[in-house]
C-alpha cells in the first residue's frame, strides 16, 4: 500500500471511532443548519479534526480541503498536494439513524486524485485505490459491473435537495431512467454511491450539484475498478461543476445519451 494511502485509512479510521460512537447516542447530538436541508453536528467536526490531524502530521505541508474546514487549512496554501476531506457523507442519514453513510479522503497531485479511501463506518467496508494500481474493497479487487443493457442497469442517483434550479431537467431524466432502467436508488451518500459504482453494486449513477469531497474519492475508485466517469458530457470537470455520470463503459455510455437530451442551456456539463 501507497504510504499516503496508509496514513488516508489511519486517518479514516480514527474518525470512524467518532462516529461510531456517537451513532450510539444520536438523540443528544447538537446539530446545526448550514443551510436549507444541509446539517452539520458536532460528530462532523470531531470527525474532520481527528482526519486532518493525522493528515498534516504525516505531511504537514499538503493542503487541505475539508467540507467543515473550507479550502488550505494549515500552511498547505498554494501546495501541489492536496488532500480532500468529507468526515461524514450523508449527515442527514446519519442524524435519523440510517445507516447509509461514510469517510472520504482523497489525495490530489496538481488536480489529479492519486489516492483514495472511501470509508463505510457502520458495515467496516473499506473501499481504498492508488492511481495505477487498482481498487480494493477491504483488501480484495474490486471490478465494475458486466451489465451491457441500461435495461438491465440499477442505477444511484441523488435527488436535489439544496439547490433546485435544475430540478425540472433533472426529473425529466428521472422519468426516462425509470421507464429504460431495471431500478433507480436513492440512499443519500454520494461518495459510497461511487463506492457502489466501483464494486459493481451499481450498473451507474448520474447527480448533479455535488462538492469536491463529495466525488474525489469515489471518482478514483471507478477509474481504477475499470468504469468511466465524467460530467454531463462525459469530460472530466467533474470536480469543478460537481456534475456526475458513472458506470462501467457500456452503462456510462448510454447514460450520456440519455441525460443529454434534457440538459438546458443553463445546466452547465
């Protein structure tokens, strides 16, 4: 294993500590709107302190950035490093007790993710890839699906909750995904959704909206496991529009049909 990898899975399982322990006692957790339908807690906070911890003092001159944090913590501004940090995908799941949640920590060398952890807490399922050398889920390789028809495809996806200015092209998406594909889920973390994508859980998965930290991890994880991922027209600004399709080549290339027909001028790639 990659030594940054060694210390992203130190770091991932300290935070998962936190969270496991808290997830014993939700009822008390001090939760606090970001904004409409966005909730961070305490856990969130102790989580991403326990990761960058361990992170900076591994490698104290990377920069950091962190979903509670904001962008270059530390003295890692202007660095060719950089780690990208959610210490709790899918708090909402959290805070009501579902159990579809997880820790995503991903390395980048000038733009370009290189290691990454994908961490599912509550199930111990630890999805872990270095560029050039594959994706493991607790240490065994992973591939995506063999699924060729989108008929036969489950897909992920997630339903806009924050900001709805593309709410109308993403349901008429929906609506042709529903009639063409086998199923569609929902279960509100995007970085395992990815995790999914990788192991062959799912055939695909499209989502518009997303943050950095909310892709980087799981985005690696695809490539490595042999899927494609890419923005709405199949490039690789993901991470700056925060705009998603993945699946294995076959699923990925048909979802790229399909979303096409409904992107509207404003609905950025």
């Amino acid at each position: 294993m990659h030594p940054a990898l060694n210390i992203i899975v130190k770091a991932a399982r300290r935070a998962s500590q936190i969270i496991n322990r808290a997830s014993l006692d939700i009822e008390h957790l001090q939760v606090t709107t970001k904004r409409q339908s966005d909730f961070v807690t305490e856990v969130d906070k102790a989580a991403e302190a326990a990761i960058i911890e361990i992170l900076r003092d591994a490698y104290p001159e990377y920069g950091i950035l962190a979903e509670e944090s904001g962008e270059a913590v530390g003295n890692g501004d202007g660095s060719e490093y950089q780690w990208i940090i959610d210490p709790l995908d899918g708090t909402t799941n959290f805070i009501h007790g579902f159990p579809q949640y997880a820790i995503s920590i991903a390395l980048a060398h000038r733009g370009q993710v290189t290691q990454a952890a994908v961490y599912d807490t509550g199930r111990n399922e630890l999805f872990t890839a270095s560029k050039g050398g594959g994706a493991f889920l607790n240490e065994r390789r992973i591939r995506v699906s063999k699924c060729l028809k989108l008929e036969d495809a489950l897909i992920g996806t997630g339903f806009p909750y924050r900001v709805y200015d593309h709410i109308d092209a993403y349901l008429a998406i929906f609506k042709e995904l529903a009639r063409k594909t086998a199923g569609i889920r929902r279960p509100g973390a995007a970085s395992l959704d990815l995790a999914y994508v990788a192991c062959g859980r799912f055939d695909g998965f499209w989502e518009f909206g997303l943050s950095p930290w909310d892709i980087a991890g799981g985005a690696l994880l695809i490539s490595e496991a042999g899927g494609l991922i890419g923005d709405l027209a199949g490039n690789e600004t993901y991470l700056q529009t925060g705009n998603v399709i993945a699946g294995n080549p076959r699923i990925f290339a048909q979802l790229l049909q399909a979303i096409d027909g409904h992107r509207t001028p404003g609905l950025r790639a």
